[in-house]
C-alpha cells in the first residue's frame, strides 16, 4: 500500500480548456491523524499522497489521502498552483506548511531536522528525506485504507499492487501502422474489417471456415471436450461438430461474452474455464484464421507487427469488463504486452456505429447541429447513445456524446431463450425422445429463418428439421401438422418478441428523456434490423423524431464503422461520463449526520470524517477525449513503484462515502518509480498524475522528473 501527499494544482488539456487546481474550502484532504494511545510507528512512512482538486471537475474537494503541503524553498510552485510563487502549496487555513521539512534541510515544530532536502528540474520534481518524529508526537497515517489490493500486471513488481521495486522505462513513441483491423466481437456472432490507411477502403472479411456462403459473421461459438480447457475448434465447425454422434463427448460453449456483464448472474461456463480463458480462446482462432487468409492474398507483404486494432464493446460495461478485453486480446495475439498504447484501441459498439451512420450522409441528409440516436441491439446487449454532429464553419466535421449512454442485456437471445421456453411448452410430450442435436436444430430454424423475418401480423411456419425425429408427427393440438409447426403471431409477440422489446422500447425513451431533441433514430445490429422491432420503434417514437431508419448493412455498422474510427482518431471528440469516478478523502466532520466511527482528528486539530468520496467525475458530465485531469502528489516510497486507487458507483444520487452500497474499488493505477541518480530509499519525490476519463478506457500517465510514464492498471477481476 503506497501514500503520497498533496502537492499543487495541475491543469485540465483540451476538451474544456485549463481547469486550475485548488483546495475546496468546504473539504479538505486528509491529514496525518492522531492515534488515541499517541504512539508513533516508523513504518508507517512508506509515504503518503494526496492529489488536488481540479475545479471543473465536479467540484468536489481534495481527493485522496495524507495531505503535505510543500514548504517554501521544496518545490516552486507551478504556473497553474494556487499557492504563491515559490510555496508549492495553497493558501487554505487547513494546512500548516511548518509541519514539513524545510529545502535547507532544516527542521519545524513537531518534525526534528531532516537535511538533504533540494530541488531539481526546475521545479517540477523534489526529493528530501523522511522527517523524523519528535518525541511525544504520534500520527496515523491517514485518508487511504484499502479493503483489497490487486495484482498489479507490471512485470516484476511484488504482488499487493505494485509494491515491487521496478524502475520504469519510458514508454515507446506512439506506433505508425499502415494497417487497421477492427473486431466486432459480438454474443452470437463476430465479425472482421480491415483498411490500409493509403487508400481508407474498408474490407470485410466474408469467406468462414466450414462455411459456403460469404457472409460478414461468423458464429461466436468455441467447442471444447467435456471437462477440458483446451479449445477444439471454433464457429461453424464447432457448431456441425456438435451434430456428429461424438457429440456427447464435446461442450459447445456459446454466449459467454455475458460474462463480462456484471449485472447478470451468468451461470459458470460449462467447461470450467473463466470468461477471459473463454474471450482469449476464441478471439485467438478468430484472428489466427484472418491473418492467415490476409497474408496469403492482399496483404501478404506486410508483418504482423503492422496492424493496429480496434476493439468493439458494449457502452455499458464496466471498466474492469474492458480491461478482460484488453487482456484477452494480449493472450490472444493481437497485440504484446509492451506494445504502444495507440496499438489497440477499445471503441464503444454505439460509438463506432454512429461513425458508420455520419459517413452514409447521403442517406440521411445529417447537418450541424443535428443529433440522432445509435440504437445498437446486437444478440446479447442493446447499447443506446444520443451524439451530436458538429460541422464548424472551415472546420472538421466531428461528433460528440450528448446524453450518458446506457444500455442493458437484452438482446435477440433473449427472444431465443422465450421461444425455446414456448417450444418445450408446445413439444412437452414429445421431449424426451428428442436428442439434443434435433433440439438445436430446431432452435437454428427459429434463429436463421423465424426471428430475423416476424413481421408481428403474420402466423409463423417452422418446418421441423429431420433431426428432431418428428418431420411427419401431426398434432393438431399444438398447431403441427404434416412436420411443420404453426405458431401464431399473438403468441410470437406476447410470449417471445414484447417481454424483450419492451425493455428496448425503455432505454429508447430514457434517452430521449436525456436529449429532447433527437433528429432520428439509427437501429443497427443484428436485432436491430428485426422488422418487428423497427416498426415497434416507430409506432412508439415517430411522432418525437423526424426519422426511425436502419442504416444499409445495418449488420456492418459496428465493425465498419471502428476501422473509420481507426483511420480517424478525432471523429468522437466528446464524450459523457457514465457513472461516478472518485477517490477517498478526509472532510470535514458533521456532527449528527456523519457516523461517529468516521470520526478521526488530524494533526491539526481539525475533526474531520473519514472515507469520504471525493468526485473527480460526475455521470453526464461532457468529458473532451484530449482533456487531461491533471493532479500532483509527493511520495517518500522510493525506489518502490506507487498505487492511485480509483473507486466507481453507478448510482443516480452522489455517494458520500466509499464504504457506501454500490461504491467499488475499481483500479490501482500502478505509477512505476524511475531510477533516480543519487537517491536513497525513502527519498522525497514530486510526480504529476494525469488522468484522461474521455476515453472508452479510463487511461493514467505518470509525469517524473520531466518525463512521462504509462502507468499500469490493474482493475478488479471479478468478472474474469
């Protein structure tokens, strides 16, 4: 567990312009703390941190920790510090900058004299050692008490979250890659595109293994052995393997990327393997498969290590559902460990949807100023975003997010899980004597030729595959005559269409209730160019939107639209927050509404309350993709590597504690320690942390001695 103390404030880049840093009056950081037995334990400086508070930026007060201002003659403040020149530190009455070592070297009030302070680069980075207690003094350290620390994925670092001694190594330049290839991964089906950024057309990729038709999608489907991790095979052929008579020997696993949604209580794969195992399996014969067809036809003259990737994901996952994608990409292939972040890029499925949308202008006429809704519903997930087209007069045209996009699972297999529900009612007496193979055949023939065409007014005719045993079973009862099942439509849309529209119907109208002004609405995925859906959208909506549309290729509108997004980084240049980001810090106490056992009392005196959630982001908060939260710390950890844990809450009301219900610990931004010339253990450092959340992934860098270092992240693992 790492420390480190409040420094000055930083400035927030692009997006909203310069946000200074200030102390927030009204919550101030924590401090050293009194223990009630007054006695001081030396281990207990590993070093402590507290950043600052950036004002656009929610308003919240000081974030995290132990809060040390910086003496004068330690560190000269920075343009954008609040403090005086040369303080390094605010003018707020809650911190007394006697209690800190002096840059001579000599000591103040309760600390004895600890020498060797100085100043280097200008400024910017400080180093002194730890002051010793007086006698008679004790203190605790304060702010930060993790209730978990994650692994950290630095190599070499010591388990508990970064608390190895590895020096950093600055990161490489961002990488030129001539190449783009975008992944849609998606619940029932996934599928590939690729560009050369020379000429910007895109490609798909149509022909499959054991498969004749050219299609864009191949079935997300891995088949592995019965108490096996080893995966077999993969998509169609996993699927016809699933029909031969040593079926009984294989476990088809399908559906696992609702794995990673942590709102579902998604049963254990049925092979025992973890839902990144699962995502790393299939995404490594996925893209084993199209290397192997690219380098051997049209771009047989380009390496590997030329491609860059984007990674399509549902809006609504969590950040650490992301970070499994990342990994499983890693293990996969795609990309090395040490590879440039620019290499692998994670864009949100709506997102890269919009950007297919604003290309087909000639199709739907967008303007200045006009917002239109991504309504992607996919197989598992349907994700919603509202954007906005900006056209400036002699400027790029751009998109931004306007509302805080939300979506939930409640995709197409859903409408699958209610039909089968229907044909066990339907087929009760027969089912038993039906295998397993004529039961996923069955279910194929609703999948492939019933969902996609309901039109909601029409009876629905399934011919009984020969599989099922039943092909000239008559039961009238049932509505089977001669092999083939009529259902009529009032049961296709009561028992297997509404319970699933109805929720899509919802988060339609949630964000129009977000953006009231919505100029069209955009229905892409495989779902979403259901004919039934579509026209229960615009029976619903059409009198609040000009247009209800499905764009063309609506199936194409997500992996198409990433590899734009991969020729063009700056189509999306504003998003919104979409859940509440912030860190632990120490306010003031209020007696009567903070619990007592919050209380604590800092070393000056002040009574403040403990495990406060202290907001760095807001949820609706516009966030520029280029706009950099930046907050400076000083650490006396060195040569160990440091933690910045972030914590998460989706709820609509604020949090006021950490501890609170819905309040999770999501990250440890892992801030590798350089090596120092020079330095002793211990050694009093001042590094700057900037934080970029207008991005799909919350990304950190680290600013030491003037140079920058990408921090590692580990998130919470819950999920894989």
């Amino acid at each position: 567990m790492s420390h480190y103390s409040y420094i000055q404030g930083g400035q927030g880049q692009g997006g909203q312009g310069q946000n200074y840093g200030t102390y927030d009056q009204n919550a101030y950081p924590p401090q050293h703390q009194y223990q009630q037995q007054q006695q001081y334990q030396q281990q207990q400086y590993d070093g402590y941190s507290s950043p600052i508070i950036n004002k656009n930026n929610g308003g919240g007060s000081a974030p995290p920790y132990s809060a040390y201002p910086v003496a004068s003659g330690m560190l000269a403040a920075s343009p954008s510090s609040v403090g005086g020149p040369g303080n390094g530190y605010s003018s707020s009455p809650a911190f007394n900058p006697s209690y800190i070592n002096g840059g001579g070297g000599g000591g103040h009030d309760n600390y004895n004299g600890g020498g060797n302070g100085y100043s280097v680069n200008n400024g910017t980075t400080a180093y002194g050692n730890v002051p010793v207690s007086a006698a008679g003094h004790s203190f605790q350290q304060g702010g930060l008490t993790y209730q978990q620390t994650l692994p950290s994925t630095q190599p070499g670092t010591q388990g508990g979250g970064g608390t190895g001694e590895v020096m950093a190594q600055a990161p490489q330049p961002e990488g030129e890659y001539p190449v783009v290839m975008a992944i849609d991964f998606g619940t029932t089906f996934s599928g590939v595109a690729f560009a050369l950024k020379a000429d910007g057309e895109v490609h798909d990729i149509l022909k499959w293994p054991r498969h004749l038709a050219r299609y864009p999608k191949t079935p997300t489907l891995s088949l592995y052995k019965k108490d096996s991790k080893k995966i077999l095979d993969w998509g169609h052929a996993a699927r016809l393997a699933m029909l031969k008579p040593a079926a009984k020997d294989y476990c088809l696993l399908r559906k696992f990327k609702l794995q990673l949604d942590e709102s579902l209580d998604a049963a254990p794969l049925e092979n025992g393997s973890t839902a990144l195992q699962a995502v790393t399996d299939y995404l490594k014969k996925l893209h084993g498969y199209v290397m192997m067809e690219l380098m051997k036809g049209m771009l047989k003259s380009f390496e590997p290590g030329q491609f860059q990737y984007c990674l399509t994901v549902p809006a609504m996952w969590s950040d650490a559902a992301k970070n499994t994608m990342r990994q499983a990409a890693i293990g996969a292939g795609l990309i090395q460990e040490g590879d440039p972040p620019n290499r692998l890029t994670l864009i949100s499925e709506p997102e890269a949807a919009a950007i297919y949308c604003e290309r087909k202008v000639e199709h739907f006429q967008l303007k200045d100023k006009d917002r239109f809704m991504i309504c992607d519903a996919g197989g598992g997930t349907v994700d919603l975003i509202v954007f906005e087209v900006s056209e400036p007069p002699g400027k790029e045209r751009h998109l931004k997010e306007v509302t805080r996009g939300h979506g939930a699972s409640c995709g197409s297999t859903f409408l699958d899980a209610n039909m089968e529900k229907l044909l066990e009612r339907k087929f009760k007496r027969y089912r038993k004597t039906i295998k397993a193979c004529g039961w996923a055949s069955l279910m194929d023939t609703f999948v492939d030729m019933v969902k996609p065409m309901f039109n909601g007014q029409e009876d629905v005719l399934m011919q009984i595959p020969q599989a099922t045993g039943l092909e000239d079973l008559n039961d009238p009862d049932i509505g089977l005559e001669d092999g083939v099942l009529c259902v009529s439509a009032e049961e296709m849309r009561s028992e297997v269409f509404e319970p699933v529209i109805s929720d899509v119907l919802d988060l339609i109208r949630k964000q129009l209730h977000q953006s009231q002004n919505c100029w069209a609405i955009f229905m892409i995925g495989g779902f979403g160019s259901s004919r039934y859906l579509e026209e229960r959208v615009r029976k619903e909506f059409g009198h609040l939107v000009g247009m209800v549309a499905v764009p063309p290729r609506p199936e194409l509108a997500v992996v198409r639209g990433a590899v734009y997004a991969g020729l063009n980084t700056k189509t999306i240049n504003m998003r919104v927050a979409r859940r509440w980001y912030g860190v632990d810090a120490n306010m003031p106490f209020e007696e009567g509404v903070d619990p007592e056992s919050k209380k604590i009392i800092s070393h000056d005196g002040h009574i403040r309350c403990k495990e406060r959630f202290s907001v760095y982001v807001r949820p609706g908060q516009q966030i520029g993709v280029d706009e950099c939260v930046s907050k400076e710390y000083v650490t006396w950890s060195y040569p160990k590597g440091l933690d910045s844990p972030l914590y998460v809450c989706n709820s609509p009301n604020q949090p006021k504690y950490i501890t609170d219900p819905g309040v999770q610990k999501i990250a440890d931004f892992h801030i590798p320690m350089p090596e120092i010339p020079g330095a002793q253990p211990r050694t009093r450092v001042v590094f700057k942390l900037n934080m970029y959340f207008g991005l799909t992934e919350v990304r950190a860098e680290a600013v030491i001695n003037g140079n920058t270092y990408t921090t590692i992240c580990s998130f919470g693992r819950a999920s894989q």
